[in-house]
C-alpha cells in the first residue's frame, strides 16, 4: 500500500505536484507531468494508493484551476479504480 500526502502548503507550482507524484509513486521515466498522464498511470494501477489532501486552499491559491482540475481526476479516478482511495482534510 502507499500513502501519499498532498499538502498545498508546499506544493506551489505544477511541476512541484508533479515531481511530488513521481516520487511518491515511482512513476516510469517518460511520465508526461500533465494530468493525462497522472490519470493514464492511476487509472490503471493494480496496487492501493491512498491519496490525502491537506491544505486545499493554500493549493487553490498557488495552482487556481489547475488545483481543481487535480481534485477532479483525484475524485473522478476513485471510481474507476478502486485501488485509488482520496480523502479530503477540510481546511480550519
């Protein structure tokens, strides 16, 4: 199983979340960094992923719609794949 943390606090850019996913999941070399290719790769994988999002405003802020366009396919992905579990932290 892996356990990633999305946390819009230091996620600033898109290549950071990008960089982030590729760490955090191995992703092949020739991994696109756009969200096609994160939906290609999590819509096919055979391994649990638990995916958790902190700080979501902080990332709207920096990302704008890119942040939700993220939410989305994280959102939209669960139901294709059951191996991907995404859990949202309501900010305080």
């Amino acid at each position: 199983m892996i356990h990633i943390v999305i946390d819009g606090k230091l996620l600033k850019t898109k290549a950071m979340f990008h960089e982030h996913m590729v760490k955090s999941l191995a992703f092949p070399y020739y991994y696109g960094n756009n969200l096609d290719a994160l939906w290609d790769i999590l819509s096919t994988t055979s391994e649990v992923v638990d995916i958790m999002l902190v700080n979501q405003k902080d990332l709207r802020h920096s990302l704008g719609d890119y942040a939700n366009a993220i939410i989305a396919l994280l959102e939209e992905v669960t139901k294709v794949n059951s191996m991907i579990k995404f859990y949202q932290i309501k900010d305080e």
